[in-house]
C-alpha cells in the first residue's frame, strides 16, 4: 500500500480508500463488516460513510467495534458528513455518527453535498460553519473538511474562503479538466484531496473496451489503469472506491501493488488520448458553463455520457436526480432558449443545445 500525508497534517492515510456506499447487501451485516475488516488488514486506512448511504455507518460500526482493538498499533481513518445548516441539527447529525460507528471522535468532517456557491453561503449564514468549530474545539471532530459537486474555480473560490483542511469530490479520468483548478488550489493551500468516482461512477469497469485508450501496460486492467492515473498525482490523498464485493478490493490493491510512477511525458499522452477517446462523451472541460439562463450545462452532459454508455432515459435521469440534485421537473431543465452559446464555447464541437433540449424531452416522457 501506498501511504500519504493527508494535506499538510499528520495523518499517514491509505492512497485507496474504503467508500461505503456501494455495499452488495446491506442486509448481511456480517459479510458487509468482513469486507471493511478484510480491506483494514490489507493495508487500507481510510473509511469514508455517510448517514443517508442506508446502513453505512451501523456496518462501519461492527467492523470498527473490532478494528479498535488494533487502532493504536494500527491507525485508521473515519470520514463522514451531514447535509444540515442549522446548527442544532448538525450536532445532532455528529451525535448519531458517533454512536453509531462506535467511535469517539470523526477524523475528517464534511460540509456535505455543497452544489453551488449560493447553497454554501447560505449554510455559512445560517452558523455551519461555526457549529463545525464548536465540535472541533470539543474535539468530536479532528478536521473540518468540504464535499463537493461544483466546478473546480467554485470550489477554489470556498477554499479561499475557509481553512478547510481538505476537500472531498469527483475526479477521474473522465472529468479532470472540469474540476483541475479544485485540486490546485487544494495544493496551494496543504489542503487534503480525496475523489469520489474516481472510476467514472462505474462507468469505467462497466465499459472497459470503450476505455481501454486509458491503458499504459498490457499486463494492467483498465480499472488498474484509472486508478494509477490518479494514484500517480502527488496532490491527491485518496482515491475512494465504492467496494461491493472482495475481488472489487483485490484489484484496487492490484493497481496499487504493481504501481510503477507515470513519466510526464505519458501522462501527457494519456491525457490526449482521453481527449481523443471521446469523440461523443462529454470531457468535462467546464467551457460551456457560461449559460445566460443559469443552466448548469457540463452536468447536463455529464448525464448524458450516461445515458450514450447505458442507452437507458433512467441511467440520465438517475445520474441528475442523485449526483446533481436536478429533478426531472426541475424547471432549468426547460429553461433553454437555444442561443446556441454553449456549443460554440465547446472545445469538442458537440451538439450541447440538442442534447439539453433532448434531456428536457426524455424528463417530460
């Protein structure tokens, strides 16, 4: 395994991380629990949950009721988050966490889900962010830390306004360029960076033959290959991988055990053959998102890579109601007036304003 600094602090944190909201079934507590202990044994260090990822926490809890036996010999590292503004509820959401992963304390502390400037803000205002620091001055939360959706100069913008000590959010190689200035910025700052989706929401594994450019080996898989694009940038902390099943843990330590650093030469080259790959999928690039009706545009695409790799309406529909918070009513996504402004801001040429008049069609079906 391979060990880093988690920002500028101290904690010496697993390169792969254990995220808990994939769990096969959350109804076999004891083969849910054995898969975290097993994952801890192989070298892993940090445990990423959530109170709405179902039974998350309780199962994190079994496991950790075991793995404190071991914690001081062998340190781990637990993150998880709360969604809520008000003060009150956010202690109150702490409170639950704690009893409920039999712990004393988080390690990392998330402002979770935080889609726009506006939603940040408004939490600020309400006290979130003072709330934070009463727990941490109590020491129930050893870093306060932000989860986030928005582009990478957004979240640049609320790291600039807070010390966060790091910060949670999608990046692959899919959509790196979209949120680059996110993980700069983090650098600049000693800022912890841990990604989610680091796979592509699965769409990496589940189309392995359509991202096979992504390979620098022959004796590599391409999920090896995406995770040691990440593994291979010194910014990042951890990449989080939603386990299911042991193998899914197996090859992660695989791309990790036979890692060989990238030259930047090849990563270069990677990088334009990810351009090149996509000739129809969305990079990511954030070029677009200048819309004049307040249209969040690269989400919008980044459904719609979705919904070409799946060929379901629901796989788009799904991907804008639980990873963008946009409802299939939500009145943007009828909001265009096909000025066209995006695509001529689209650095792949794609047919942008078609496809948000297409997504408007498939939500109203």
């Amino acid at each position: 395994m391979i060990y880093r600094n988690y920002g500028k602090g101290t904690e010496r944190v697993s390169v792969i991380g254990f995220g808990g909201m994939r769990f096969a079934d959350q109804r076999n507590v004891e083969a849910c629990a054995g898969l975290v202990r097993s994952a801890y044994e192989a070298g892993i260090t940090y445990f990423d949950t959530a109170p709405n990822y179902g039974k998350s926490e309780e199962l994190f809890g079994v496991a950790f009721k075991e793995m404190n036996k071991t914690r001081t010999e062998r340190p781990f590292y637990v993150a998880t988050k709360s969604l809520r503004a008000e003060p009150s509820a956010i202690r109150k959401d702490l409170e639950q966490s704690l009893r409920r992963m039999n712990l004393e304390y988080i390690d990392f502390y998330h402002v979770w889900c935080v889609m726009s400037l506006q939603d940040y803000y408004g939490r600020k205002a309400k006290g979130a962010l003072q709330e934070f620091e009463r727990l941490h001055q109590e020491g129930l939360i050893r870093h306060i830390c932000i989860s986030s959706h928005m582009k990478g100069e957004e979240v640049e913008t609320v790291l600039q306004d807070f010390p966060f000590a790091g910060v949670l959010l999608g990046y692959s190689a899919m959509n790196f360029s979209y949120r680059e200035k996110a993980v700069e910025a983090a650098a600049r700052i000693g800022a912890g960076v841990v990604v989610m989706n680091p796979l592509g929401g699965g769409l990496i594994p589940q189309h392995a033959d359509r991202f096979d450019f992504l390979r620098n080996r022959e004796d590599e898989t391409v999920v090896q290959a995406g995770l040691r694009f990440l593994i291979n940038d010194p910014r990042i902390s951890v990449a989080l991988v939603g386990f299911s099943h042991p193998q899914h843990v197996q090859e992660a330590l695989l791309a990790v055990q036979n890692y060989q650093p990238i030259s930047p030469d090849q990563i270069a080259l990677m990088q334009s053959k990810i351009k090149q790959g996509f000739t129809e999928l969305c990079t990511g690039c954030g070029y677009c998102d200048h819309c004049p009706e307040g249209i969040p545009v690269p989400r919008l695409m980044d459904a719609y890579n979705h919904y070409l790799l799946k060929g379901e309406k629901q796989a788009l529909l799904d991907r804008l109601n639980w990873h963008w918070s946009i409802g299939k009513k939500d009145p943007i996504l009828q909001a265009c007036t096909q000025c066209r402004l995006c695509e001529e801001a689209c650095t792949q040429h794609l047919p942008t304003t078609d496809r948000i008049i297409e997504i408007a069609d498939l939500a109203r079906s």
